[in-house]
C-alpha cells in the first residue's frame, strides 16, 4: 500500500480499499457492504422479506431475480456514508487508519459535529444517484431518506470535508460501482418511479435495518471461515446466518377445504353455524374478516379455519394471534400448540412480557450481548419478547403489534414480521378509545402492506364496528345489525355481511344489589350463594376493592368452603399458579377437580376470552357489554354438575344507591354505567344472542336521553382527548404519494423511545399505564441478580418474581436515595426495563414513601400510594 512517500500519489481506490466499517473487531467498509447486501438478498428470498419482494415485482413489472439483485445493490450501500474522514478518524488505532494519515488524507478534518454516517449516506448517494440518474428523483429522494433512517434514535448531523473533497467524492464513487458490479445491477435499466409510497419505504427500512444487524452479528463471524472469504463464501454465510436466527419459514399450515380436517375432534355434525359459515367462504381477495358471535359460538376455532384458507389464497406463510392480556394469551397459546402437535407442526411462539414463564422454546432463543451497537440490537431482537413477530407463528398481547405503528426505536421490524402473516385480534370490543385509535392505524397499515386481519368479538357496538372497517377501506357501509354475523372487507373496499343463526341460547338473569359499598354486605351475600355447595365468582372492578374484601369473606366463609384470590398484582409466578389452578378447578376438563364449595374474588382477569365455568356470579356493575362478557363465565359448559336449585344462570349485579360510582368511574364512563344500570332495572332478563345487540346499542348510543348531555358530552371530550393523546404517538396514515418521513426529522416519526425503556418510555400501548415491571426479590437472588444481568437462568427466576406496579414516587434526597441503592438497581442487558427490589426480612420492600408488601394469599399490597 502506497504512502506519501511513495512515487505515486495516493488515489481515491486506495481509500476505498483502506476504509473501515467495524473497528472492533476490524471490518473494512467494501466487506460490510457486500455482507450486508448478501443478507438482505437472504431476507428477500428466504425470510421475512418475501412479501416485500412479492410486491415489489408486482410495481416494477420485473423478475424477482433482478429485484433481489436491486435490493441487495441498495442495502449494500447504506454505510457508503462512512467513507468520510471525521468518521475514519474515529478508530485511530487502527493501521487503515494511520495509513491513511500518513497519506494527509485525514490531515486537516477536524471533528466539528456528532457525525452521524448514515446521513451522510443520504447526501452521498443523492448526489451519486442524481449523476447516473439510476432512479427517477421521487424513487431517489424516498431511498436515500429511508437509508438515512437505518440507526435509529442517534443524536448528530452530518458534515462536509474541508479538503480534499474530490478524492473522497471519488472514492464513494468507486465503492458505489462495485457494488453496481458485485450485485449486477449495471446491467439492468434504469428504475421506474415505484417507490414513493409508505408501504415500499417502511419494508425497505425494515429489511435494511435487520441486514445490517445481521451483517454485524458475531454469529455472521462464526461462519466467515476465511479472512478475506470469497462473493460465495460470504453468501453461504449470510445464508446459514438467517437460518440460524430462526428467521426462514419452516413448514406451512395446510388449507384444508374441509372444516373438520383441520378440526378433526369436531364432527360434521357437530359443527356451529358460524364455524358452517366460515367453512364455506370465498377468501381470495379478503382483506379484512370480522366474526361477532356470543360466547360458546366456536369464534376461535372458525378464525383460525379462516386464517389456514386465507394464508393460501394470500400468499402468507404464518399468523400472529393478539389478545388483550397474558392470561388469555396464555390459554390461547396452549390452543394455537395443541392444534400444530395434532398436525405435526412446530410449536408456535409466545409473545408476551412473560413470555419466558410458560414458552419452553423462548427460554433457549436469546443472543450473547457484544458492544458493538448492531451486535447488541441484533441480540435483543433474537430475545423472545421481539423476535416472535419475526417467527413465523407466535401468540400474545395485543400490545406486540400496537408497538409496529408507534414512534417506537426500530418498530418497523414488527410491521416487517407482519407482512408474511395474517393478524388475528381477538376481544376487538375490549380496548378503549386510545387503544382502538392505535389499533385502528394498525388496522390501515395491514391494509396499505397487503396484510389480512381478521377480528373477533362478542360485544361490539355498531360505531366502533364502522371505524374498524373504515381503517380496512371500506366504502359506503352502514352495518345492518344482524348478530351473530360475519363481515368481509375485499381489497376494493367492498363490504358482504352474512348473517349467521346461533347454536347456543342462553337467557341470563341480572338482578341488582344495591350493596357495592357495603362491604360486609357483600360478603355476607356471596357465603349465603355458596350454603348449599356450587362455585361462586365475586368480580369487583378493582384490585384494591378485592383485597380489602377478602378478610371479610375469610372471616365469614366456613371451612370448607375454597376461597381463591385472582387479580393482576401478584408476582409472575404466583399469578401462572393460580391461573393454573383456576383452569384445573373450573375449566372445561375440571372433572373430579371441581370443587364442591369455592369463591373465586377477582378482578377483570376472568373477564376475557379465559375457559372457565362457574354456578353463579356476583359482579360489581359495569357498562353492559363487559357484564355480557362477564356472564359469558356462568353456566358456561353444559354438562357441568349444579348444586342444588341452580337451574339458570343468575347474576348479581353490585351497585352503589343513587348512581354514586366513586372509584370505579376512573374505570369506566359514569354515563355507561348509569345507562346500564337502568338498562338491567328495566331489563332484568336478557336472551342471547337475540336482545345482545339491542341492550349494547341502546347503552352506548350516542344520542343523550334527557338529563344526560353534559355526562354524555363529558364521555366523547374524554374519548375524544385519548384518541388524540393517541394520534400523538403513532405513525400517520399510510399514503401511496409521498413517503411521510421525506423532508421532515426522521427522528419525529422514528428512534424516540426504546419499546424496552417502559420507565422512561412516553409511548405506551395502554393510556394510563405509568406502571413499572418489578422484581421483588429475596437477598440470595437479589445479588445473584445483581451481577449476572445476561445469565438467561437468572433471568427467568428474576422475571418469575415481578409484578407490575405504579411507582412514581422516586427517593426524596440524596441521602435517602444511598440508602435505597443498596437495596434496588436499574435492570441491564436480559432485565432492561425491570426495577429490582430486595425484599426485607417481613417480605417487605421501599421505593421512596412507598411500601411494598408481599402476599401470596392476596397479592402485592402498596401503602403510601
């Protein structure tokens, strides 16, 4: 290699030769480049790429071949930003380095700026571009911004070179056409003008960020066996990379036309209408299907038959089934597995924060953590709590897919792990405004990436119905209020109902107590229902409410009378053990196990989608739809032996005199709850499924009855502010014109938060949420925890013990806070995002005026709050 002092002068192939990407270990930037170009190839043809690759064939007219040729072209040059001085200073103990000091290439380049290479990417290619005229200047400019975008989150700007500017011009120059020539692109003409929309930009983006990361992986090191590896070499590599990341597509679920072969436990005879309905239908141009059917209709059973019919006639290899909490994930995991292991499929993944708990295959799939930034985003992108939207199957909260459309760091990786699956949300009735406005833009999102959605619910008013279908591009529809009913949304926005007779009438008796601030009386009135036997579930809208009743009912309750508690606020572990026990006591198969005389006090947890079945129910009020749901759990499985003079399923409503809501109206709209307590005095039988959309209707209609436009007016300003608050944080709407993030911040839309930094993090799935995960733990475990943060075994009995809590009261002095620090730290690498806490003596902990209580009986208890 040439220096000042030798006869030639240095030239601009010599500083594309010399310089670097990766200092630790050293990488050079030409070898980047390819590598990374190789894998997006990988992606594109093998991984979750392939519907970016479908689509864009379908714009440009063009093989697939040649697209992947293009793609890997483009991705290849995402870092060409990098062959600038300042960022070459930055590794001045490399030789490349020093050579290329010595040459005075480096000389007079001071650094006047945080250097960001990736914008400097964007100048570099836009003037590289506008010269061979490549891309027509809207394809260009949507390129060069997206590959500006690939480090997200990353404060800096970019900067000139003060001299020497032709040799480095030149030598991005030469680097561009080697990469023209290693992914033969030279040959292929210029580019039509295909990629100005939203859809191209974000799959684009997705597949360059994951490239990269892969590229730069310690385990794409392993499979470089040579120093300087040949094209093939390093192809095989990016090949066998992608593969090892579980990143390829493994066996398909097959379509079956016939219901009952996908179903072989459900006999022909023994199908419900709805699943008949579902069996029957045309699904190759269905963009969006909605099943809305009571409960015991066999909605998840039709779904998933939908979504194996659909998966063919879409193109999709997999599916991502959402659900509002992890207990109904849970329940709907160990469905999901059952139906693969009756097929000879491979477990699906579970995608939940706790995930690890119950998902034997997500406790061996996380990475080693390196120091390198890609190295370390690629390992917690192979954790379990991301990398399930990246597999082909997974089941979890309905927050995993919220997160893809979000101003959240890198969530267009989740949007890329949906576009090769088709998106089931389950309880769709069950999220409030804030939630629906993010689901919704979810919704335009899948539409604008060709993804299908299909959608489940029981209770769902008819204007919510409309916003769902307005965000799948329906035209002109106004829904007819049949129920049960199926609704398909085409492509061209066409809309067909099909009404659907039930299976299962149940009339359902409510009768209304007006004793919910009378604690005693509650208690009372819940030992009386169970007297002579049968299984008993007290709901109360609150877990502080369920707490302070349980003494009460243990004081009253005689010996044999089996008293559970169940909410959220018990520690992971706890919390599976007692789900557990609640499915082995109450569910379908309980058998010998259910007990002869039981109270279940509980919260919201049994409220949604969770298998159980019980003799009666006493529940605190609630708007009318969630008291259906709630009902839905009585009576729920024929054949269960009733105790004696139990013949109907009976419901006790809790209400307070003279409509006082108190507490829980920071829960509920005080107009729902009126609505629905007149509804049910007027009302005290309703018969599903006949009368369920008529009570829903008639409580959530938006004209106001008289006397109530202020509590009503109250309602849509709240509703209204949370869907505002909403439209905040999320992606604006996906256009075909104009990729969004052109001549704006990038940084507006992308990088402002880490999904993971929930302390920190503005941008939640869930208004209201300013909770904390926290570990409390025993001393032993607590140092244990301490200094092996990226021990996968220390991490799962650390996250065993969690619980999410509302902590905003941090230490008040310096002082204190060194007395806490002994007792608390920050969780790094496996357990970011956790606060952990070590539990005293009397299994109590502090944070601030906040003490903490731990009670496997009742649950975490918090004084001073």
């Amino acid at each position: 290699m040439k220096t000042l002092k030798d006869k030639d002068p240095f030239s601009a192939s010599d500083i594309a030769s010399l310089v670097w990407a990766k200092s630790s270990p050293y990488k050079s930037l030409k070898r980047h480049m390819i590598e990374t170009g190789c894998c997006a190839q990988v992606l594109m043809r093998k991984g979750p790429g392939q519907p970016f690759l479908k689509e864009l064939s379908r714009l440009t007219g063009r093989s697939d071949d040649e697209n992947i040729r293009l793609i890997g072209y483009i991705t290849a040059l995402h870092d060409i930003g990098k062959c600038h001085p300042v960022f070459q200073k930055s590794a001045d103990d490399l030789p490349q380095v020093q050579r290329l000091k010595e040459a005075g290439c480096l000389a007079s380049s001071g650094v006047r700026c945080h250097f960001r290479h990736e914008l400097y990417s964007e100048e570099v290619l836009d003037r590289i571009w506008k010269k061979t005229q490549f891309f027509p200047r809207d394809t260009r400019d949507t390129i060069t911004r997206v590959l500006s975008m690939h480090h997200q989150g990353k404060n800096g700007g970019s900067c000139e070179i003060e001299r020497e500017t032709s040799l480095w011009e030149q030598a991005q120059d030469q680097l561009e056409r080697e990469m023209r020539q290693v992914f033969q692109v030279s040959q292929l003409p210029p580019m039509p003008d295909f990629g100005r929309g939203d859809a191209f930009a974000l799959s684009l983006m997705g597949v360059v960020i994951l490239s990269d990361w892969l590229a730069s992986s310690e385990i794409f090191e392993k499979f470089a066996v040579t120093e300087t590896p040949s094209l093939s070499d390093i192809r095989a590599a990016a090949k066998r990379t992608v593969e090892n990341c579980g990143l390829v597509s493994g066996t398909k679920l097959t379509s079956y036309d016939d219901f009952c072969e996908l179903w072989p436990e459900i006999s022909r005879e023994g199908m419900r209408p709805l699943q008949k309905e579902c069996a029957g239908m045309d699904y190759h141009d269905t963009s969006l299907c909605l099943l809305e059917a009571p409960m015991g209709e066999g909605k998840t059973e039709a779904a998933l038959y939908a979504v194996s019919r659909m998966m063919e006639t879409r193109g999709k290899d997999g599916f991502y089934v959402a659900l509002p909490t992890s207990a109904t994930s849970n329940q709907m995991h160990a469905r999901v597995n059952e139906l693969f292991q009756r097929h000879g499929l491979a477990p699906s993944r579970l995608l939940h924060s706790m995930a690890w708990l119950v998902d034997a295959q997500a406790q061996h799939h996380h990475a080693s953590l390196g120091d390198d930034d890609d190295r370390q985003s690629l390992a917690q992108w192979l954790m379990p709590l991301r990398r399930g939207l990246l597999s082909q199957y997974a089941v979890g909260t309905v927050d995993q897919a919220m997160m893809s459309v979000m101003q959240i760091k890198y969530g267009v990786l989740r949007l890329l792990g949906l576009t090769d699956k088709i998106l089931v949300v389950d309880e769709i009735h069950a999220y409030d405004a804030y939630m629906a406005q993010i689901i919704e833009q979810l919704i335009a999102w899948c539409r604008a990436l060709g993804i299908p959605v299909v959608l489940l619910s029981a209770t769902l008013p008819l204007a919510k119905k409309k916003e769902l279908l307005a965000a799948a591009g329906a035209l002109e529809y106004e829904p007819s209020g049949d129920y049960p009913l199926v609704t398909s949304v085409r492509s061209d926005g066409t809309v067909t109902e099909r009404s659907v007779k039930a299976f299962i009438q149940r009339r359902y008796c409510f009768t209304l107590r007006p004793v919910m601030n009378d604690r005693e009386a509650v208690a009372s009135l819940a030992v009386d229902k169970v007297k002579n036997g049968g299984c008993l579930c007290l709901l109360m809208d609150t877990v502080k409410g369920a707490q302070a009743l349980y003494p009460l009912l243990k004081e009253k309750a005689t010996p044999d009378t089996e008293l559970i508690v169940f909410h959220a606020r018990f520690t992971a572990e706890r919390r599976q053990q007692i789900e557990s026990e609640c499915i082995a006591k109450f569910g379908r198969n309980a058998g010998a196990n259910r007990p002869k005389k039981a109270i279940l006090l509980c919260t919201q947890v049994v409220e949604q989608s969770l298998d159980v079945d019980f003799d009666f129910m006493m529940t605190e009020i609630a708007p009318i739809d969630l008291l259906l749901q709630r009902a839905g759990r009585v009576f729920r499985h024929d054949g269960t032996t009733r105790p004696d003079g139990c013949v109907r399923p009976q419901i006790d409503v809790l209400v307070p005199p003279k409509h006082n809501f108190a507490a829980i109206e920071k829960i509920y709209y005080h107009i729902l709850l009126e609505r629905t307590e007149k509804y049910l005095a007027a009302h005290n039988v309703i018969t599903v499924p006949e009368e369920m959309r008529q009570c829903i209707e008639e409580v959530y209609s938006e004209q106001s009855h008289d006397g109530e436009l202020q509590k009503f007016s109250e309602k849509l300003f709240s509703e209204q502010l949370q869907e505002a608050q909403a439209e905040g944080i999320i992606l604006p709407p996906p256009k075909d014109e104009r990729f969004f993030a052109r001549g704006k911040d990038a940084r507006h839309f992308f990088g402002l938060r880490d999904d993971e930094d929930s302390q920190f993090c503005a941008l939640k799935t869930r208004l209201g949420s300013d909770s904390r995960r926290v570990a409390l733990l025993q001393p032993e475990l607590f140092h244990l925890a301490r200094e092996n943060s990226d021990r996968a075994d220390v991490a799962r009995q650390v996250l065993m013990q969690t619980v999410n809590l509302r902590l905003f009261d941090a230490p008040e002095s310096e002082e204190r806070k060194g007395v806490i620090g002994k007792n608390f730290f920050e969780g790094e690498k496996l357990l970011k995002g956790c606060l952990v806490l070590q539990l005293e003596e009397d299994n109590t902990a502090s944070w601030g005026s906040i003490k903490i209580i731990k009670d496997d009986i009742i649950g975490i208890q918090m004084e001073g709050v």
